[in-house]
C-alpha cells in the first residue's frame, strides 16, 4: 500500500531521495514466511517506515541531502534504524531533508525540494520535511526523523502529524551522520499519537545502546498508560510564550482550544516562567554552528564524499572538494563555527552560550517543580508558501518554540489539531516535559489529539 501511495503522490510530494522497494519487500516476505512458519513476529511487523537520508541502512545510500555524499553507500546500519527492523518494520525508502539537516523548509536539500502533501505550493518544515511529508501523504506509516533545534517537531506541525523529540540520549544516534552532536537526537512520526508510541517502544528496546556513550536505558511500554486519564496532573503555560511577537492568530486559538479540553479532562493550567527563554535562538545559532563546523571537518574530500578531481596539491583538492560538495547554506554555518570557534572570538560568543544553556536548563527544572508538562506552540504559524520566508535570520527565528528543549535535552512533541480556518493548514501544539518523562508526555499528547 505504500509503495502503490508513492506511486500515485510522490510526483507531487517528493518525499524521498530513494525508494527502497527491493529492501521493503524481502523484508515483508520475510515477516510473511516468519508468520507462515508459527515463528514470532514483531510489534511493527510489516508497518513501512521511511528513514530521514542522516540514517545508515546498508543496501541504501546516505547521502544527507549532499552534493558531498551524492553516492555514499552506508557500510552499516544506524541503531534507531535497525531497532525498528528488529520490530518487524519494512523499510521503504529514504527520505528528503534539509543538506546536513541545517534548515527549516527541506529547501537545502542538494537534490530536490519536497511539497508539503496539504498544499504543494507551500513548504514542508525542515530539516526532517521528507520524514513527516511521507507520513502525511500515507507514503509511510511511520518514518524517523532527527531534531537538532526544532527538525522533528517543526515539519510535524506543518504536515499534520505527530512527531516527538524523546530526551536527550533516549534514542541512540550511533550511526546518524552528527549535525550537532550535543543537542541531535532521533525520533518518531506518526500520524497518531498512539502509533509514536509504537516506534519509540522499538527505538528504546532493550535499553541503552553501547555504540553511543551519551545513549540511556529508557526501555518502557510507552503503550503502558498512555489513555490513562491526565485528571489531578498539572499543564504550565508560559505567558511570555504565548504572547510572542509573530505568533500567528490560528495558531494561538488552537493553543486555547487544546489549553480548555485539558482542563475540562480535569488537568490544572498553571503559569510558569522561564526568564532566559528568549535568549535560547542566540545561544542555539551559537552553539549549533560551533558543533557543525567541528563534525563537518571530516569531509575533507579524502575520507568521504566528494572528491574534486585533477587537483595540484592536497590543500586544493580538499579546498575545493569542499567548496563544490557544500551547497549555501552548509557552508554558512561552517564558515560562522569556524569564526564562532576562533581566539578572541571564542570567548565571547561560545563561552556565554554556553553559560546561556545552563540558565535555561536552571529555568526549566525550576518550571517544572510547579507542572508536569508545558504546552506552547510546536512553530509561530503554519506551513508558509515557497518563496514567503527567504531570509536566513527571519527563517532561524521561526525556531523561537522548539530550540530551548534542545538546549536542555528535554522531550517535547507535536500533535496535529485539525486545520486552521484561515489558511486550511494543519495547525499544532507542541507539549515538552522533564528529562525523561516521554511516556507521561506522550499521555498528554494523546489527550489532546
Ligand atoms: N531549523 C534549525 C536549524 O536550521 C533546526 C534544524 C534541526 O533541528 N536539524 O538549525
């Protein structure tokens, strides 16, 4: 049924970067010999998932949406990856994103841009556009994404589905090519809540992950309370939040729609304050290009990748390899970590991010002493149209609801809430919560789906 969906929409969707029919079928017959045989088959046994292109599966290309890795054959398969085929998944493709996963829109991808499935004149969200597209366009019944600043939660809200950033370490990210290695983690899309709850019952099964030294054990049934009821728990609102500059009508009535179903489930709405907030896009657009800049080194047109022919020397041939493998964007960020990072420089911008990044970690432990989950908005409007947003400062501030809970490792998710009246988008709340409390968090996700 995906494969027939990808055949009917992917012209106008454009979802993947590869289709990975041959691999999607041996594995659904080998879940159907297994059934035939008596044997045992897994929770998501023949469920199609689609990979975000930062994820190794072998027999696949990883290209991360890069010039630099146009013909990169993975030599081994990334944890998250192989956790969900070891539940039975069906993998059927790769999808697109943002190259290296630097954007909003899936618009850097080297390759080509993927539409969003509601209106292909508008954008998908970024970087993990592919991932929540395929999802929403019934191209895949599940996909994983990767969410340095926003990159799961965001696409998630302008496709209409859900889309969860677990904490910090409760995914491993051994073999996902690293963007930001402090705040990067993987996680599910679904289109509902309870389907999330499925992937990350894989993706954290059985426990920690010896490939990554940052992985945690956080194997739980997230299917385990999640209809209980959130009656007698507690929602913090922060008002500074939800008054934002820029923070669009439809998205603020859909805040005060799922804000009156929690009360009336019985939950407490409570404000909570966190002081620093504001500061968390600087320190991020510190700390994330700091961190690109140091794991991109290793594209140094020798290792991996691209490699610029008919070079002199080996300082121009990793120049240039460089220079010709990276598209815009890539290079931006690059060339800010590499100036970010420099003497002089360092100590003024990377140490007080740094110091930054404590404070709002101080500031969300301290919130979440009086409530069990914030809710704020997942992106300050819906999906806008190609072309709406095109300059880079305007696009790395619409990241204002979701880069704080990177800064922190905290989880946080994006549940669809129907469309809006104006623009007929789908319109989305975001709920974060304390380090790993994912399960309860999902719990709320569901009670306001
Ligand atoms: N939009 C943010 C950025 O461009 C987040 C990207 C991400 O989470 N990978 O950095």
């Amino acid at each position: 049924a995906a494969l027939d969906a990808i055949d009917s929409r992917e012209k106008d969707v454009q979802a993947y970067l590869q289709v990975s029919a041959d691999l999607a079928l041996e594995a659904a017959e080998r879940t159907d010999a297994r059934r035939a045989a008596g044997e045992k088959i897994g929770p998501l046994a023949g469920v199609p998932v689609a990979f975000k292109d930062n994820m190794h599966l072998v027999g696949t290309r990883t290209t991360c949406a890069s010039k630099m890795l146009e013909n990169y054959e993975s030599v081994f398969t990334a944890t998250c990856v192989q956790r969900m085929l070891d539940a039975g998944a069906t993998p059927v493709g790769k999808a697109n994103m943002d190259e290296f996963a630097f954007g909003s829109t899936t618009e850097s991808s080297a390759f080509h841009r993927t539409n969003n499935p509601w209106d292909t004149s508008r954008v998908p969200g970024g970087s993990s556009g592919g991932s929540a597209a395929a999802v929403a366009a019934g191209e895949a019944t599940l996909a994983l994404g990767s969410d340095t600043g926003g990159s799961i939660r965001q696409p998630a809200s302008f496709c209409g589905v859900v889309g969860m950033k677990p904490t910090y370490g409760a995914v491993s990210r051994y073999g996902v090519v690293a963007f930001g290695s402090s705040l990067d983690q993987v996680g599910p899309f679904g289109r509902r809540v309870e389907d999330v709850a499925l992937a990350m019952n894989a993706l954290t099964a059985p426990g920690r992950d010896p490939l990554d030294s940052t992985s945690q054990d956080c194997a739980v049934d997230f299917l385990e309370h999640l209809d209980d009821p959130v009656e007698g728990l507690s929602v913090g609102v922060v008002p500074q939040l939800m008054e934002a500059k820029g923070l669009s009508q439809e998205v603020r009535d859909a805040l005060a729609a799922a804000l009156d179903s929690l009360r009336d489930q019985g939950a407490r709405v409570v404000e909570v304050d966190l002081p620093n907030i504001a500061s968390a896009i600087a320190a991020y657009y510190v700390i994330a290009p700091c961190e690109a800049f140091s794991n991109l080194a290793r594209f140094d047109g020798v290792r991996y990748g691209y490699q610029e022919p008919d070079c002199a020397t080996l300082a121009q041939q990793t120049s240039l390899s460089r220079a010709h493998g990276f598209g815009e964007e890539a290079k931006r960020r690059q060339m800010l970590g590499a100036y970010l990072l420099s003497s002089g420089v360092y100590e003024k911008y990377y140490y007080p991010a740094q110091q930054v990044r404590t404070l709002i970690t101080q500031d969300y432990a301290r919130a979440y002493q009086s409530c069990d989950v914030i809710l704020l908005p997942s992106a300050p409007t819906t999906a806008w149209r190609f072309g709406d947003v095109s300059d880079p400062t305007q696009m790395y501030a619409s990241d204002m609801f979701t880069i704080s809970n990177n800064i922190c490792g905290n989880g946080g998710v994006s549940v669809p809430l129907g469309l809006s009246a104006q623009t007929h988008m789908p319109v989305s709340a975001q709920l974060q919560g304390p380090a790993f409390s994912d399960r309860r968090l999902l719990r709320f996700a569901r009670a306001i789906e």
